[in-house]
C-alpha cells in the first residue's frame, strides 16, 4: 500500500507539501532534492504523520486498517492470526483525546458565555477608604460538592453546609477586615470536588465521595459565588477574582473564569484574571502576590516559577508572597525570593482525609498587604467562629 492513506492525518501545510512530494517521487530519497531538504528531514515528516495515523487506530503495515471515532486515541490493539499469518480477529481499545476533549470544554463555554446575562454594575458610595492596601481573601480546596458521614469522618457535611459556612465566612471576615480599596478573592482551585458526571478525580479517576448531581453542584457553585462577590463589592471599591486551575476541577475552573468574566463583563470594578496558565500574579505598588493551587510544583521549589513566570512585576517589588493550597495544611517558608505559604481548607475532611488521617484544622484568612510596605496585618477566621 503506498502513502495515500496518511493524507487525513496531515497536521500542517509543510508536512502535506512532504508527503505529497514522496507520493509523487516514490520515496523519501528522490523527494528530499526536490524539496530542498536532507533525507533525515523527510524521514522525520512522514514518521510524525505516521504516528498521528496510528494513534487514530490506522497502521497498515500492523495491520490496523480501521479508524477510530472521532474524539478517541488508540490506547492498545492485539490481533490474533492463524497458520498462515493472516489476521482472524483483533481488539482495539481507545481512550478520551484529552486534547480534542479540551478544545470542545473551552469553546462551549465561550459559546456558554456569550449568552448569560450579565450582571449589572453597583453604585459604590463608600468613603474613607485606604487606598494604599489590598486584602487579600484566601480560599483553597473547598471542594463543594464533597459528601462526608459523621461516623466514619467526624462530622456531616454536604453541599448545603458547604454553601452556607462559604457565605457567613465571607460575612465574618468581610466585617473584620481593613477598609482596604482594594480585595482580591483568592480561590486557589478544587473549589468543586468533582469535575463531571462521575465522582472521580480527573487524572487518577479516584472514586469521590459527591453529595447529589454534578449540575446541582455547578448551580450552587455560581449562586454562591455571585453572593460572595457581591458582598466584596458592598465593602472594597475594586474587586479582582482568581479562580486557580487545579487537580479536582481542572476543567470547570476554565467555566468559572470565563462565565464570571462575562457576568461582571460590564462592572468596572471588577476584574477576573482569563488565564489558561496554572500560575497566577497580581501586583499592588511594591507588593507582589503570586498563586498556584499546589499540584504541579510544592512550596520548596515554587518561588524560581514564580519569579521566572512573572519576572518583569517580580523585578518591579520589593515585597513577594507566594500563596498554594492543596495538601490542606498551613505551612509557611521564607526563601531568598519571596515568602511562600500553603492554605488551610475551611472544608469538612472526607473519607480520604479521615482514613489517612489527614487532620488539618479548618480556617481561612484574610491578609491586608500595603502598597509600600507589604503584608501588615492578617485575620485567620476558622470554622466554629462563623459556623453558629
């Protein structure tokens, strides 16, 4: 068979310029003087295109001759022959194309977004404000959604509690906090603890304890939002939202960044960083802040990412905090770059958490940062404070 079937699985113009010219000279050798190029390259540019072919279940020479559906990759084949060689039967297995699955998530919730309406701008009378400081609202690893038994993790919990407690924490540090201009809400990411239809973790498809479905999870994720958001703009002029990418929900913390874009699209005050980038930064005079849930990179190795990631701010300051989350437990260390720090969850622990006998405690804090000075004062507010 020659090449013709690897024309669909071309991927840019130079690689079909390539395969047409080796399917019209008969081989690698003879097209390479006509393109200008050395065999080597050729070889390259059809074994890629080759590859791609295979990986959507075409291989003739192994006798894969049946494409798979679209949105799939070839995750194995085995095929039987009998005396003579020739194939009998054959199994093919697939998995989800992560990339393509990806591309469709992110182009429905641009679609998603055009549509919602927005909301409409608040009239902001407050004064006296200072406008030198930031406060700095930090939540990380909510996981809405989780559904705890009282006998096996010490205590019920489920997605009313979890709403609930999120609002009158927000009501609490809100009222205890500076009158500072500025605020950021700081979510470090897994704010829901199921990212679909099914209870597990996107990559290592951990079965999760889900409290009800995964719709009613989004609807309540938004209202609870939308409410925190509107309290912060009754109390700071200007509101910035983070929405961190992480390992529970990596996919809907893409929707939540472009849907509250869009619902605050024609506020003023509000800004929400758009980033596809798991790292985040936000810079306040001489301060800057930087963010990462904690999944890709662990506090004693995150500061050269954050000063590499963002160098022009990191040049610009002179005082730099690093904010993570993930692993529940407070931890904080001071390097030469920066101070780096991992989050609390305010959140009930789960039959994970419970059997291997992860035992945090449960707060969340609000950090006051000066323009000129940096961090100045901070208010840690558990659980059983709000939780009346």
């Amino acid at each position: 068979m020659g090449l013709e079937y690897l024309r669909p699985f071309v991927t840019t113009e130079r690689q079909l310029e390539i395969l047409e010219s080796v399917i019209k000279h008969g081989s690698n050798n003879k097209a390479a003087p006509t393109l200008g190029i050395a065999r080597q390259r050729v070889d390259q540019a059809i074994q890629l295109i080759k590859l791609k072919a295979a990986q959507n279940g075409v291989s003739p020479e192994h006798d894969l001759t049946h494409p798979i559906a679209p949105g799939q990759l070839l995750k194995g084949a085995s095929t039987m022959y009998d005396a003579d060689g020739v194939p009998k039967l054959q199994w093919v297995k697939t998995s989800v194309d992560a990339s393509i699955q990806a591309n469709l998530i992110e182009e429905s919730v641009k679609v998603f977004a055009e549509t919602i309406k927005k909301e409409k701008p608040l009239k902001f009378t407050k004064k006296n404000l200072e406008k030198e400081l930031l406060s700095l609202y930090v939540i990380t690893d909510y996981h809405l959604g989780v559904l705890c038994w009282g006998e096996e993790c010490g205590e019920d919990w489920d997605t009313k509690k979890s709403e609930d407690l999120l609002v009158k924490w927000f009501q609490y540090a809100i009222k205890v906090s500076p009158d500072s201009e500025t605020a950021i809400f700081g979510q470090l990411g897994d704010f829901l603890h199921i990212d679909g239809l099914l209870p597990v973790t996107p990559a290592s498809k951990h079965v999760l304890d889900a409290d009800t479905r995964f719709q009613k999870i989004v609807r309540v994720a938004i209202r609870s939002i939308r409410r925190v958001v509107k309290l912060l703009l009754e109390k700071h002029k200007y509101v910035h939202i983070i929405m961190a990418d992480a390992n529970h929900d990596e996919s809907s913390s893409a929707w939540l960044r472009e849907l509250f874009y869009a619902f605050y699209d024609d506020e003023p005050r509000i800004t929400v960083d758009r980033s596809p980038d798991t790292y985040y930064c936000y810079e306040h005079g001489k301060t800057s802040l930087f963010f990462h849930h904690g999944h890709k990179k662990n506090p004693n190795n995150i500061d050269d990412v954050f000063t590499s990631k963002f160098r022009d701010v990191f040049g610009r300051t002179k005082y730099s905090y690093g904010h993570m989350g993930h692993m529940h437990h407070q931890f904080l260390k001071e390097t030469n770059l920066m101070i780096v720090e991992q989050h609390r969850t305010l959140s009930a622990p789960d039959a994970y958490a419970s059997r291997g006998g992860y035992m945090s405690g449960r707060s969340a804090c609000v950090i006051t940062y000066h323009k000129d000075h940096g961090e100045v004062s901070r208010n840690v507010i558990n659980n059983n404070i709000v939780d009346q």
